[in-house]
C-alpha cells in the first residue's frame, strides 16, 4: 500500500466538497479519477499529493513514498534549459550517483575500522539507488523525451522558446523522468497527438509505480486505466475496469440501488400502513409496537444519485440537401506572408455526399482546422471550393469565437434568434444544464464547458443539415461528452469535423480521412478502424528507425549490467571480506612461529609454515579475483 485514505472530508466555504472519501492506493495501481467539472477532483489530487489539508480524515502513507504531480498548466522554469529542467527532475539520482563515487574510492583506500562503516553507507546508498531505478535513469531520458516529441531537440534549448503545447508536454516528459512510484497527471494528453497518445498509452501500461489520471479523454482510460473512481455529489465510488467498463457497471450499481430503495420504501410504507390501522385496536398492541420499533431502527437508504441531471442534446434540421454536400478541387492553404508564407497543404481533392459524417485527423500544425476555415471561406484558400444545393451550415469553433465576451448568456443567444421568446431560450440552456442565476451571467464569467455548451445552444436552434465542428469536445467532462455524442450518433445531416477525441472518432464519424501536407488517405470506417490499417506507420511514428531500436538494446543490456553489476558489487565485497579474514590468519600464524616453543619444535614450526604457505595461496587467488571484479 502506497498511501490510503480513510473517510476523507473537505468543505470550502460552508460547501461540502468531499464527502467520507476512502481510497487506497497500491503498487501499479492504474487508477482513472472521474467527474463532472467543479466537482473536487483537482481537490482530492491535492489532498493525496500533500499540497491541502483534508478537514476530517486519516491519511497513511509508506515510508518510502514518492510522487510526482502534473498539474494542469504545469509550469517549468522558464530560464532553465531543457537540459537543467531534466536535471532538476533527476536531481537524486545524480547525487546518489556522486556519492556512490566518492564513497566506492573511499572504500578502496580504507583502513580495517572505516571499512564496515564505509560499506554500510555504500548499501543504503545502493538501495536508494536502486529505488530510483538510477541505473536507467539515461535511457529513460532517451525514451520519454523520443515519446514526447523532443528526440530531435536541442537540450540546450531555453524552455522560454518552446510553445505553450510543447511546455506541456515537456512538462509531463520530465515528470516521467523523474520516475516516482506514485504518478499524479491531470489532464495529462493535452497537446498530443496520435502518436504521443499511443506511446503514452503503452508506457503508463507497464509503468512500474502507482498512477491516478484526471482525464476526460475515454478512449485514454479504457486503454490504461484498471480501475475507475468516480466523484460525484462528495462521494467517491471504485468501479473495475476501463473507462467503458465503469459505464456499465454504473448503470447495474445505479439500477440495484433503485430497486433496493424501493423496495425499503414500500416496506416502510407497508409498516406505516399497519401501525394507521391497528394502532387503536388493543389485541394488537404489541404487533403495532413491533413494527414501530423495526421503523425505528431502520437504517434509511439514500435516494440514488440525488440532483444529478443529464444533458440532453439533439440536432433537428428542417430541409433535406442535395445529394453532394461539397466538392474540394486543388485546394492549397497557406499561411504567413513574404518569405515567412508557408504552404499548409496543397493539392487537396475531396467530395462528401449527403448523411456522411467524416472526421479529418492528422500531426499537429498539418492545417485541420484552417481547412475547416478555408471550406467555410473564412480564410483565403486557393483551389476550387463549392456547396450543394440546400445545404444550411453550423460552424462550431474551437476558439469559441464568435461569442461576445461581453454579453449575459440570454444577451448572446438572443442576439442570434431575436424572435425566440426567454422561455424558449432558458428552455433549451436548460438542457445544456446552464439555468437559474448562470443566464445572466456574462460569457467571460463562465468556464470553457459553459462556453461551449451555449455555442452548442446556438448550434441547435440553428437547425442546420451540416455541422461543421473544430474539437467540439474541448472543455467538456466526460458527461457532456456522452450527451454529445449520442446526439452527433443520431444526427441525420452530414458532419465535417477535426477532434483528437479517439472515443468519438470511433462512435460517430463513418469515415476518417488523414491530412498530411501533399496527400489526403481516406480510411471508411471510424478510428479503430484506421489505427488499425496504419498499425506499422504509427508504430514506426512512435520510435525512430535507429535511435529508438539504439534505446531498446540499451535498455535491455542495461536490465541485464544492472543485475550483473549488483552480483559484481556483492562478491566484491565478499572477496574484500574473505581476504581480509585470511590475511589476519597469516598474520596470527606468523606471530605463533615467533614465539619460543614453537620455533623450537620443529614439527610443529613445518607444520605452521605449510599452513601459511596454503594460506598465501589462497590470498593471491583472491586478490587476482578482487582485481578482476574491481
């Protein structure tokens, strides 16, 4: 057990946060935290990593417990280098290293009363050492920062250059570096693509510690996690399994709950109703007494999930288009001016038919979004871009730009539908769960899954044959991802839309088309699909040709030297030991000749003399040894 936590409670505000939380954490453990936003996850990570105090509750922990926490937005020391952010990440694995050194020359050079001492730091030196996983510590450098993107970098990189996706990443790099053997990430797959996911997807599997992920990415969970708890209403409940697994066994535990409370309802009923009827009558005095006290000593069963509610999303449109939705010829989309122009992709060939619904992936920066624009004549595009007849488009905006800042919620869907009355329009935001007091706050008030829930708001009263989405999962909890998708699975129009969420690139869209900078290659079926008719080149994405395959044998061989060397060590210090207590005998023997009845029997002295003789022997053997394992 790494760290254990027993009814755990934490209230900000006269607002109970946690409620009777227990959670126990083991080694590898692979542990998927989930809830809707604002619903105390990021508060619970805190309280496990140390970083808050829990209100009530014990919490209990191994001696030797370390973690690492990725927050969201981790910041890095913006004056370091990507090098001395590495450093700083392995900063004990490098002093351990040091003093090993320093302490192995010690050693060799040590007298009879500083040796055992000597030894005996060297050993709990080694374990830390060895706890670390020091012996490692470059290859897993190589191989986290080859998964993470910067294989090619410069290390003496400024991290002030890097971008703000490439921050994070770098950021979750050098926390796996760091290798502590109980791993907080929050929110850990932002800004990665397929590649990096995949990679990140296979390490954390076999990740030899204990890892809690905060993620709304499903298809993330369902691939590492083995275990999902969820919070919900304070309260944390363990479920086994993926992210799809813990749907399931949802639904049960929420379907036995009911019937069990149900059931103790209509029995409380049926006590109540005896006690009304017999209570007056005096033969059953002690039948209705009986009853009163069973009543009595009931242990009430909570309601099942009490105040929760779903979205509920759909997206009705009112007239049929023509057969083609839209025909892309030679399109090119570039972007910069001058001798900064740089070309996103060109000669781009595309037709989607009506009812289609197709999703465009592709590595970051390889212009999924600007093509999005570029079809919506946002941007200027070469090329030949044109709409079927009919067709009514919905555009949904990563960036959320086209809502005003600042104007109410009310103030902003009613500038779209003026003619829509405020029953209507809180009507429909209810059904995004924005109600009450939130209409009227102003939209810069609100979170990113406010935002996009009332872009969506829009979307639906729009009543479009053609939505046209940019990540339209961003911001939303896994909740609102549900909603989202069964709405976009029901939908009969046609869908063009970008997303990195796997989860719903396998549970919408019927065709997946990857974008690279001179070609398009379509793939007719949906994620699974495609990763799984691109299994070689990803495989070949997530390693480099010589280095990485350099990196495994180098691992591999350092599994084994690490094995070696520690059978090295331990026979060394046998041999030194050995030598030791054999020099020591000569030394006793060489004393005894010396002494006057035994230098004067001369059996005896032949006797000794042979026995030193051996001895020697055997003492040159073990110095050529020691030299050999020195």
């Amino acid at each position: 057990m790494l760290i254990s936590l027993s009814n755990v409670s934490k209230t900000f505000l006269d607002k109970s946060v946690l409620k009777n939380v227990s959670l126990s954490v083991n080694d590898n453990d692979r542990i998927g935290l989930l809830g809707i936003n604002g619903v105390g996850k990021t508060t619970l990570l805190n309280i496990i990593s140390g970083n808050m105090e829990c209100d009530d509750g014990v919490i209990s922990s191994s001696q030797n417990l370390r973690i690492g926490y990725l927050k969201q937005n981790e910041a890095l020391n913006t004056f370091n280098s990507l090098q001395k952010e590495i450093e700083n990440a392995l900063q004990l694995v490098f002093d351990t290293r040091a003093q090993l050194e320093i302490i192995s020359k010690q050693i060799s050079q040590a007298n009879e009363s500083e040796y055992e001492k000597l030894s005996a730091e060297y050993e709990r030196l080694t374990n830390i050492y060895d706890a670390v996983d020091g012996y490692n510590a470059e290859v897993r450098i190589n191989t986290v920062l080859n998964g993470m993107g910067f294989g090619n970098f410069d290390m003496s990189t400024p991290v002030s250059v890097l971008s703000g996706g490439e921050k994070t990443r770098f950021a979750l790099a050098k926390i796996l570096v760091e290798n502590p053997n109980l791993l907080i990430l929050d929110e850990p797959t932002n800004h990665l693509d397929f590649s990096m996911l995949n990679w990140l997807e296979n390490y954390l599997s076999t990740y030899k510690g204990a890892v809690i992920i905060v993620s709304h990415d499903r298809y993330f969970l369902n691939a590492v996690a083995s275990d999902i708890c969820e919070i919900e209403n304070g309260e944390l409940v363990r479920y086994k399994g993926g992210y799809s697994s813990f749907l399931k066994q949802k639904e049960e535990r929420i379907k036995t709950l009911s019937k069990e409370y149900e059931k103790q309802q209509k029995e409380i009923e049926d006590l109540r109703d005896y006690v009304r009827r017999n209570l007056a009558k005096s033969s059953s005095i002690n039948s209705v007494g009986s009853r009163v006290k069973a009543l009595e000593k009931m242990e009430l069963q909570a309601k099942p999930n009490p105040q929760v509610k779903d979205l509920h999303i759909s997206f009705p449109f009112d007239i049929e288009p023509h057969k083609t939705i839209l025909e892309c010829r030679d399109l090119k989309v570039s972007v910069g001016k001058g001798e900064s122009k740089k070309v996103l992709f060109k000669n781009f060939n595309l037709e989607i038919s009506r009812g289609e619904k197709v999703a465009f992936v592709g590595k970051n920066g390889v212009g999924k979004s600007s093509l999005l624009k570029a079809i919506l004549k946002k941007i200027p595009s070469e090329g030949v871009v044109r709409w079927g007849g009919n067709v009514k488009i919905s555009y949904f905006d990563q960036e959320l730009s086209s809502l005003d800042l600042n104007m109410t919620v009310l103030e902003a869907v009613h500038r779209k539908f003026p003619t829509k009355t405020e029953y209507e329009i809180r009507s429909m935001l209810a059904r995004f769960l924005i109600e009450d007091e939130d209409v009227f706050k102003r939209i810069r008030e609100m979170s990113g899954a406010n935002r996009a829930k009332v872009t969506l708001c829009i979307i639906v009263f729009e009543r479009s044959n053609v939505l046209v989405l940019d990540e339209p999962t961003n911001h939303l909890d896994y909740k609102a991802k549900e909603a989202l998708d069964l709405a976009l699975s029901q939908y009969e129009g046609t869908i063009i839309m970008v997303s990195h969420d796997r989860y719903l690139l396998n549970s919408v869209p019927d065709k997946i088309i990857e974008m690279k900078p001179d070609e398009i290659i379509i793939y007719k079926g949906n994620y699974d699909y495609y990763k799984e008719h691109v299994q070689v080149e990803i495989k070949e994405k997530t390693t480099k040709p010589v280095e990485k395959s350099d990196v495994a044998v180098q691992y591999d061989e350092s599994r084994k030297n690490k094995a070696q060397d520690r059978k090295r060590r331990a026979k060394l210090m046998n041999t030194e030991k050995e030598m030791e207590n054999l020099q020591s005998e000569v030394d006793e023997l060489k004393q005894l000749i010396e002494e006057p009845d035994v230098s004067s029997d001369y059996a005896r002295l032949s006797e000794i003399l042979e026995e030193i003789k051996v001895k020697e022997e055997q003492l040159e053997e073990l110095e050529n040894l020691w030299l050999e394992l020195a």
